[in-house]
C-alpha cells in the first residue's frame, strides 16, 4: 500500500503562484509513473501532467509552458508548480501513483488539495 498526502492548495489571484506537494509514504518513484489531476466542479477529472519513473514529463496543452511537475527522490515528494494560474485552473487536484505489471496496474490516490483562483 501506497499513501499520498497533498499539500500546497488554496485561493491565490490571477497570474499568481502556487507550488503542490504530495508526499509518499515509501520510495516509489524508481518505479511509479506519478501524476496530477485535477477534478472541476461539473466537469471530468483530468491528467494535468505526469512524470514517468525515468523523468519523462508531460503536460496537458492548457498548462504548457506555466505548470511545471517535479520530484524531491530523497524526500519522497513530488510538486506543481503552477505559475500564471487562470481562474480555469479552479478544482481539486490530486495526486495520482501508477504502475503496471501486466495484467495488474497498481493506482494510488491522495485526498485532494482545493486550488482557487480568483479576485
């Protein structure tokens, strides 16, 4: 079993900042693809960028070029870093751990942290 606790979220202006954490409960990272989503009132939940056990990143075209996914190995964390947020950007976003050992994929999940944006 995997725990993820996010952190970081909160109500910030437009163009403002704000940095995610999610913290693991075991190093997990050699070996799991992480990832943020995030949850809209009304709305799907969507994969807002990920980065694979090898480092690889990838981002959802609407935050290209403002959001920024990282990880601490020593420290078993991984972040967001949002810059420029848009009030589009308003939603739960979560913390998300995967790994697949065909035919079983492994999926953990964080509580969430709320992002606001907005004047």
């Amino acid at each position: 079993q995997v725990q993820l606790v996010e952190s970081g979220g909160g109500l910030v202006q437009p163009g403002g900042s704000l940095r995610l954490s999610c913290a693991a409960s075991k190093s997990i990272f050699s070996i799991y693809t992480m990832g943020w989503y995030r949850q809209a009132p009304g709305k799907q939940r969507e994969l807002v960028a990920a980065i694979t056990s090898g480092g690889s990143t990838n981002y959802v075209d609407s935050v290209k070029g403002r959001f920024t996914i990282s990880r601490d190995n020593a420290k078993n964390t991984m972040y967001l870093q949002m810059n420029s947020l848009k009030p589009e950007d308003t939603a739960v976003y979560y913390c998300n751990a995967r790994r697949t050992t065909t035919p079983v994929v492994y999926t953990y999940w964080g509580q969430g942290t709320r992002v606001t944006v907005s004047s």
